[in-house]
C-alpha cells in the first residue's frame, strides 16, 4: 500500500535526503500499519508528535494507535508551534 507522508518545520530532518526537497515522502507500507507504527519508524520524538492530520483531518492523540493508514492517504505531521 502506497501514502505520502509529510513533516514540516523541524520535523523535516526526520525524513531521507529525498523527501526534504518537497517535505513529503512516498511510503510503500504493508496493509494495516498505524499512524503510530510511522512515528516509531522514522524515530520521532513523541514530544514533537503535535498536529497530525491524515487527508486534512485531525487525528488525536488517543487515536494514533489505532488509525490504520489506508491507500493513497497522505499522511503530515508537525511540531508544537510558537509565536508572537
């Protein structure tokens, strides 16, 4: 099963050279595979695991470890965001 998966801001450096040109990443996952499965595999801190929408959607903390990822989705994730 193929998804795009997306970092943004610090995020970014967590993704192979090939995927920070564009932010994203074609992923080739086996069927089943949780948002959480993702996050352990590109090793990112649960910390920085802020804002994660899968086709624009919000998908909340508690319900990361049980959202299986479907064809085609994208998949994005950001950091915790500061401003003034």
């Amino acid at each position: 099963m193929k998804i795009t998966f997306k970092l943004f801001a610090t995020l970014q450096d967590y993704l192979p050279a090939e995927g920070r040109k564009n932010n994203a990443l074609a992923l080739d996952l086996e069927e089943g595979t949780t948002v959480d499965q993702v996050v352990k595999r590109f090793g990112l801190p649960e910390r920085l695991v802020h804002l994660v929408l899968i086709d624009g959607a919000f998908v909340a903390p508690g319900e990361r470890a049980g959202r299986v990822l479907r064809e085609g989705e994208t998949l994005a994730i950001w950091p915790p965001v500061a401003g003034g």
